[in-house]
C-alpha cells in the first residue's frame, strides 16, 4: 500500500521490541503507545519496512 511509516503492533512484534529494546520482564506489561513511540524514533518513515525485518526474524528465531 506504499505506507512505509506504518508499524503493525502484534503479539509477535511486541515481543522483539521488548527483547531488543525495552527489555521489560513481562512483555505484556508493554505498552502499544511505548513501542509506536520507539518505532518512530528508531526507524521513522521506514518504519513498516522495519516491522516486516523484526517480524519475520523474531519468528524464524523463537
């Protein structure tokens, strides 16, 4: 859809957030609000690019 910028938030993306960023004990205590902040810090308008990269690693590695 050509939206770059737009970052999915899922159970899995959640989880690779948490493991490489915010490393909470409990993933689910993660805020959406806290990884959308990140996301767009970190990756800026690359951002769904980015989600698609961490998605795909975290799930070929758990």
């Amino acid at each position: 859809m050509h939206r770059f910028e737009v970052f999915p938030i899922d159970v899995w993306v959640r989880r690779v957030m948490n493991e490489l960023y915010i490393k909470k004990e409990d993933e689910t205590k993660v805020k959406k609000q806290e990884i959308e902040k990140l996301a767009n810090e970190k990756y800026k308008s690359l951002a769904g690019m980015a989600q698609q990269y961490l998605f795909y690693w975290k799930r070929e590695t758990a």
